[in-house]
C-alpha cells in the first residue's frame, strides 16, 4: 500500500489518479468546445471531471494556505463534504447495532461553518488572535478619558476598553470620551499602548462583525496586509487592511468585496494602531 506525502498529504495513488484522468480527458476531448459534444460525451466528461474536481478539491484542503479558503463556495463544499462522511460514519454504526441519535447539518449551519473557517483561516493570514467569547473587563473607582487611560496603563499587563465603535466617531472624539473599562491582555501580548474597540458595520466581514471587539496596539507603524484602526476624513475611524503603501498615501482594502477601497493621505495621525486580536461571540452556540 503505498503511503502518503507528509509535506503535501496526498498518495501516490492520487498521483496515479489524477495523470490517469487527465491523459483520458485529453486524449478524449482535447481541442473540442463543449458545445459540440453529444449527450453521451457530456455525460462521459461529467463521469470524468467529477473524480478530478473531487481530487483538486481534497488536495486543497490539505492545505491551510490554499487560496481556495478565501471562497465561501469550497468552503460549503467542504462543509457537505463533512456532514456526508459524519453520515456515512453514523449509518456504518447503526449497522454494527451501534446507536446514535443526531440531526445533519442544515443549509445554514453549512453556510455558518464556511464564514467561521474563512474568519479563521483570514485571521491566521493576518497575523490577528482569534478568540470567542468578550474579554473579562475591570472597572476603575474613577473614569478617566480615554487618553488619559491610555497612557496610565502604558507598558502594563492591561488595555483601555472604550465604547466608541471603529467605522463611527471622528477625530478627538475618541480620545475625549470617557471610560472606567480595562481588560487583561491575551498571553504571550508584550506590553506596550492598546485599546479595545467595538466594530460597526459589515465591511470586514466575514473576519469582523457587527459587535466584535479589536484589540489595537497603538502606533502610527504600518504594514502591508496588516488589519489597522485608521482615520478617513468626514467618516471616522475605521478598521480595513493596508493594501498598497505609497510614500504619501495608504490604500485601505475592505475584506468585503462589496466595499471599494480607500485611499488616505499617509500622516502622522492619519493611523491609530494595528489590530492584533479580536473577540467574536456573534455564532456561539451554532453548528
């Protein structure tokens, strides 16, 4: 039997498979529109493409970098793909008299399953903690503002909590607003500036969501495909990822395709941090 790869985890077989597969496809239906072919040939090529897609498909998603995460379509595919194999286990022990009562994933626990794994897989690429649930948050005897806060737990274990929401809000009313809210920095977080913030919106989903809460630390330092906290003019602050950085300027790319990008002027003030966590519990409790 032969054995898989470790670094690419595929066989052999899959190999044999799939040259086999293609050299046939090619040999039967190379240089031909579909168009042009009968009933049996459409049925024969969607015998034979069926068995190539399933193996392409199965090869991706061995891969955690695959760019096909980045598509809800393979995502639901590989959603079906799992409910069928958790089926197929289920029946296998209802046969051997092994019982087990449980319900198949519906369309949409399918659909939820794909936007959690994108969210994740999305987090992962951008170097964001990823955390369910709200973070447990202290309150202070006195408010102060949230500048002021700031720089009290500078260089601390703890982050300001403030409750104006990124994608609302302009300028130095940030700042100005009042909070007796702080919270524990994740583990293996150095110490440093941060602040929690609240997301408004749905530009960045499916990463961030109406309600989700954004650890930034606090700096005007950029990168490209880092998820930063900046301000646009006459819109407020916003949470987007950088896309292309100019001397003067900073693209600001939502990970909502149904959202055009943005262009700032590159300024001093222009960026509060870079987002480094997030806390979701917007899907607890679903499949």
């Amino acid at each position: 039997m032969r054995k898989a790869d470790p670094q690419h985890g595929r066989s052999d077989d899959a190999d044999d498979d799939f040259t086999r597969y293609a050299a046939h496809y090619r040999r039967r239906f190379a240089g031909r529109d579909v168009d042009q072919l009968s009933t049996e040939e459409l049925r024969e090529l969607e015998a034979m493409t069926d068995p190539l897609i399933q193996l392409v498909a199965q090869a991706e998603a061995m891969r955690p970098d695959s760019r096909a995460y980045n598509d809800p379509r393979f995502l639901e595919w590989l959603a079906r793909e799992q409910r069928e194999a958790r089926e197929a286990q289920w029946a296998r022990e209802r046969r051997g008299n092994h019982r087990r009562s449980s319900e198949s994933l519906t369309e949409q626990q399918i659909k939820a399953f794909a936007s959690r794994v994108i969210a994740r897989v999305q987090a992962e690429r951008l170097g964001i903690r990823d955390y369910r649930g709200r973070p447990a948050v202290d309150h202070d005897p006195e408010p102060l503002r949230v500048s002021e806060m700031v720089e009290a737990l500078r260089g601390s274990e703890r982050a300001t909590v403030a409750d104006l929401p990124v994608a609302a809000g302009v300028g130095r009313e940030l700042w100005d607003q009042e909070t007796d809210r702080s919270t524990m920095l994740p583990p293996g977080v150095p110490h440093g500036a941060y602040l929690v913030l609240p997301v408004a919106g749905d530009s960045m989903e499916p990463l961030f969501h109406l309600g989700d809460l954004v650890l930034v630390k606090l700096g005007p330092g950029i990168k490209p495909e880092s998820v930063i906290v900046a301000l646009v003019p006459d819109q407020g602050y916003v949470v987007k990822r950088v896309g292309r950085l100019a001397p003067r300027s900073i693209e600001l790319v939502s990970l909502n395709a149904d959202y055009a990008p943005i262009r700032i002027r590159r300024e001093e003030h222009s960026v509060l941090g870079t987002v480094i966590a997030r806390w979701c519990d917007h899907d607890r409790g679903k499949t």
